[in-house]
C-alpha cells in the first residue's frame, strides 16, 4: 500500500447526521493512513434519502462492481445485503483485526443491529448509530390541564424536566389515558413513512389512541410523539 492513491466511495443516507460522521472524519483517517503506512487517500460520497438509498445501491452490489467500498445502510437491510453475499462479514474482519471487536455497551447493540438471520450470532456490519425513542411534550396544555388532572386523579402532573425526565411508560400510561380524546386531542403521535418501513419511536404500543388503531383518522392535531 505504501506509495499508491486510494479514493474510497462512501454510500451514505441523506440528510442523517450519521451518515455525515465519517465524511468529516475522514481526513483524520487519511492523515493516520498517510503517517503510519505511507499511502493517500481521498473520499467520495454518494447520498439518497433512507427510501431510495437501498435501490440505488443494490444494482452496483448485484453486478459486482467496486463502485462502493463503504455503506452507510439501515440494520433491516441486513438480510438482503447478506444473503447474495453483497457485503463482508464483520466477524471475518474481526478476526483479522481484533481490536475492532468493541464490546457494546449493551447486548441488544449486537443483536438488534448486527446479527443476521436472528440468534445465528452471526455479525455483519459495524453498528454506528442505534435508534432512540423520543417523546414531545406540548407543555402548554399540560399546564393548563394541570389543574383539573389533580381533580380528577388526585395527582399532581409532572410540568418540570427533572419531574419528566423520570417517568417511566407505566407512570406515562395514566396521562395518556387522561388526555386521550380530551377536546379532540389524542394523547400521542407516531411519524410514519409511506415509501418506507420506519415509525419515529416506540412509544406507540402504549400511547397510540383508538383512533388511530381503528383504521379511522384522528380526531384532531396529534401533539406528542
């Protein structure tokens, strides 16, 4: 390697912060690659949006061309990255290098995000950035509720960050019961894509409303998600 220019081409998901961190790492890694083994090397990036990446990439990965050495992809990919024999295992990388081998600070990192088919222990790919759930809260209505929930419930209704930030979905659970329906309001909303499998978070078992698991439109402006 000593010696050669290299341009690797990097196949990422537009507009998603992470697929953006390499990018703006990479010329730390062209400087280490320059210092310790004394080759160059340049980056080129191709992007689509989550719904379109996938079909972009997969006709370069079937015809086997060398048009992508790195992707920036969905774990629900997987599968159908693996199955032809598209992408590296990364247990075979790390077996070459082991250092790579990060132990996650959780157990579900590996399985939820690498391991393909599911309990086969089998690792591909390296897990960048997991999914995280999020929760909005119009804190306007909840102050203005806040009086009439404590008659209701007998309970005080948690307005600050520290009282929020400690909820658990079973302390959630009654709140959402409470706003439910409440003046055409439903309690909870969940971002979904039409061209794509994804939902924005997972609070949806708990807090969807009637409503929306009915197959009916919602009766009003959803607030939190």
């Amino acid at each position: 390697m000593k010696g050669k220019s290299i341009e690797m081409s990097f196949a990422v998901i537009a507009g998603w912060p992470p697929s953006q961190a390499p990018i703006e790492l990479f010329p730390d890694f062209a400087a280490f690659a320059k210092e310790k083994y004394g080759y160059d090397v340049t980056v080129r990036k191709t992007e689509a949006p989550f719904g379109e990446l996938f079909q972009k990439i997969a006709p370069t990965l079937a015809a086997k061309s060398q048009e992508y050495n790195i992707m920036v992809s969905d774990s629900q990919w997987l599968g159908a990255l693996a199955e032809p024999g598209w992408i590296v295992r990364a247990d075979d990388v790390y077996a070459v290098v082991p250092e790579l081998d990060i132990e996650p600070f959780s157990s579900l990192v590996k399985n939820t995000y690498q391991v393909y088919p599911d309990g086969s222990g089998q690792r591909w790919g390296f897990p960048q950035m997991p999914d995280t759930q999020g929760l909005f809260i119009r804190i306007d209505i909840m102050e203005q509720e806040a009086e009439n929930y404590k008659k209701e419930t007998g309970n005080d209704l948690p307005l600050t960050y520290d009282e929020l930030s400690k909820l658990t979905v079973q302390d959630w659970e009654p709140i959402w019961k409470y706003f439910n329906g409440k003046n055409g309001m439903a309690a909870t909303a969940i971002m979904q894509s039409r061209e794509y499998e994804f939902f924005s978070c997972a609070y949806h078992p708990y807090g969807m409303p009637p409503a929306a698991t009915s197959g009916t439109p919602p009766p009003a402006t959803w607030w939190a998600c």
